[in-house]
C-alpha cells in the first residue's frame, strides 16, 4: 500500500490503523513515502563485487557497516508530476521517496521498481540524494535504465563525474543463515539514511512481485522496515548486500518485525539484463502449480511425497508441447481445493522439487531456449520430459 503523503508521520499512520480494521492482516509495499519537502543541498551479475564466501564470514558491529558503507546508501526521489490531494485536502506534489544503494563505479544503483513506477507508470524524473556525512547531502540527477516488474528491481544511473561513489559488495543470497545479524540503511519515513538491526527470521518466502508473478526465496527480517525503505539493501554482518527491502507484514502500517527483501542474487541477475537490454526475459514453461505436501499426497494415494501439482497447462505453450498433461477434477483437501488428474513435477534436471517455488526458483536460473528435464509423476510411474523454454508472454 502507498500512501499519498502525511503529516509529521502520524497521519498515514491513523489511515493504517483504519485499514487494519477491515482487513485484519494487509502485505504492505514499503513504498515510496510521498514528501513535498525533500532534504536538499542550497553488465552482467559477475561484473559486481560479490561475495566468495558464506554470508556468515566476518562479523562487523552495526556501527561499523554504517560507518563503511552509508555513503554508498542514496535516497531516490521519484516525481511523477502533477499533484494530489492528500487525505486532509491538503495538496501535494506527485513525489515518492524510497531508497536505493550504489553496486559500482560507473553509477548504476539498485532499488525496488515500485520506487519509480507506480501503477504501470513510470516517473518522469529521479533525483538521488547522497548522504556526504552528518546533515551534508549531494543531489543529483538519476536515468531510469530498466525496470523488471516479475522481481520488484529497477536501475538508476548516475555520472559518476564528480561524484565519490561507494560501490556495496554483494553476496550470495543461497548461503544466508537463519539468525544471522543483519542492518538495513534506508529512509523510513523520510528519515534519511537512518540504520536498524536484527537478524534473518526465515528463508524461502514467498514475494508478491508489482506484476502479480511470485518472487521465490524471499528473506524474512525482523530489522526495523518502514515505508521509506524500499529499495535500501539488507546487509550481512560482513558487510555484504543480501538482499533489497521490499515489502512488510503489518496489522497498522508500521514495522512489527515481520519485514522482506528481494534476494540479492535475483536481484543480480535482474541488474545484467537491464543493463544491457533495459529489460528482463524470464523463461516461460506455460503451467499453473500447486505445491503438495507430505499429507496431501498421502490423501490424494499419490506416490511422491511433496512436488509440484500441474492444474493447468496453457495451450502452445512449452510444457504442452513437451506432453505435461494438467488436471481435469477438483477436489477439496484439508480445506484446499486441487484439480487433480494432473502430473506431478518431483525433479528438473537433477534438482529436486518439493514445492511450486522450487520449480519457479529453478527456471528462474534459465533463460528463453534453454532445454530442461523434466520428471513427472502420471498415474502412480515416473517418466522424464524434455521442454524447451521460450520467453514469458509480455502478459503474464
């Protein structure tokens, strides 16, 4: 949810408390905290500094990343022009604020794409605020170069002609520990560059990207997020980005402990395509999945213990080339409704697959013409198919 302004912090806040009375439990964009008043001064994944090492290597006071790497955390002002009304009848300008970080020397920043589009639109203009130390900050202006909506990641570029940029070392994303110690550096609220701590609560989260497609092995956090800190990177106790804030759990609103990022290594992947293309291909196999558990399968006198379920499989795509057949009968177990008669996916290539998010994970590694192995599940046997991917439709 993103709110179109408020008044000392407190009256998004009431708007939030409002909501939560009628739905309860709300999946919140962190968002771009609208300001009139912003503070102002009167190639590929393996081209960035990542990380060799397990995320858990070294261990550096919260004090200490701040101290390192703030300078390489920017504020991002997105205007989208024109004004609103904002819910006092207050008027407002067409301005959202989020956060974004530096990823190398030539001026490309990371940030999340619902920082600079919004309902399919894209800002007009962006400004990237650095913070040059103490109350000191630079302003400049940022080129949109790509937004991937299927990831929640966009980038910005800088000249970095007269800028002293501080680059932030990556990660790998696959090797986080849960209770490891992690900070986030953002703008929550439009308190610029301010710093929380915490630890990894879980791995393996489920995202809702801006498109409505499911970002895989999201990271759980229990580090201060507030709306502001979208597109500000999450950071090991090495001093490596593992992931970008993006959305938070919340019954009012505000942070509970219950906040997410976008895994770094996806966001890595995003960051290659845009550079060089302005755009992200995802490779498209054409199946809508359902995950079957342990005591589902059982229910269902299914061989497999776990995998993915295939409802449906769309017509000319891939995966109905290939012969994976969808399913034809609905049922309802423990309170879930499966089509069923489906094959079940248990394996591609030589990883294992427990769940729909372990399939999309796995593609999400491939691109449009690359060839996989498919093991299904069909009638009680097993048998292999081979489907070769092809680029998800512009639509999906």
């Amino acid at each position: 949810m993103k709110f179109k302004g408020f008044l000392a912090g407190l009256a998004g806040g009431a708007i939030a408390a409002a909501v939560v009375v009628l739905l309860l439990v709300f999946v919140f964009d962190l968002g771009e905290v609208n300001k009139t008043v912003v503070q102002a001064v009167p190639q590929t994944p393996t081209a960035y500094s990542t990380s060799t090492t397990g995320s858990t290597s070294g261990s550096l006071t919260p004090q200490q990343i701040y101290s390192s790497l703030s300078s390489g955390v920017v504020m991002v002002v997105s205007d989208f022009g024109g004004s609103t009304t904002g819910p006092f009848g207050q008027t407002q300008s067409g301005q959202a604020l989020g956060t974004g970080f530096v990823v190398d020397k030539q001026g490309y920043i990371l940030t999340n794409a619902h920082v600079v589009q919004e309902n399919g639109q894209r800002a007009n203009s962006v400004t990237v605020v650095f913070n040059k130390g103490g109350s000191e900050t630079q302003r400049v202006k940022g080129q949109l170069v790509g937004v991937d909506t299927g990831s929640d990641v966009a980038v910005i570029k800088v000249d970095p002609s007269g800028l002293t940029l501080n680059p932030l070392p990556l990660g790998d994303s696959s090797k986080i520990v849960v209770g490891e110690s992690v900070v986030a550096i953002g703008n929550p609220l439009g308190y610029d560059f301010s710093i929380t701590s915490g630890i990894v609560s879980a791995t393996g989260r489920s995202l809702q990207a801006p498109n409505g497609q499911t970002i895989p092995n999201g990271i759980q956090t229990d580090a201060a997020i507030n709306q502001g800190n979208s597109g500000g990177p999450l950071i090991d106790s090495s001093g490596k980005v593992i992931g970008i804030n993006e959305q938070i759990a919340s019954q009012g609103g505000g942070n509970e402990g219950l906040g997410f990022a976008v895994p770094i290594n996806t966001a890595i992947r995003s960051l290659g395509q845009l550079k060089a293309n302005g755009k992200v291909t995802y490779a498209w196999m054409g199946v809508s999945l359902k995950t079957i558990t342990s005591d589902i399968a059982s229910s269902l006198n299914m061989k497999s213990q776990g995998g993915a379920l295939v409802e449906q499989v769309s017509p000319g795509s891939p995966a109905a080339k290939a012969g994976i057949k969808g399913g034809s009968k609905t049922v309802t177990v423990q309170g879930l409704q499966f089509v069923t008669g489906g094959d079940v996916i248990v394996k591609v290539d030589n990883t294992a697959i427990q769940s729909a998010d372990d399939l999309i994970a796995y593609l999400g590694t491939k691109k449009p013409g690359d060839t996989v192995k498919v093991t299904v599940e069909r009638n009680g046997a097993t048998q292999e198919l081979s489907v070769t991917l092809a680029p998800r439709p512009s639509n999906l």
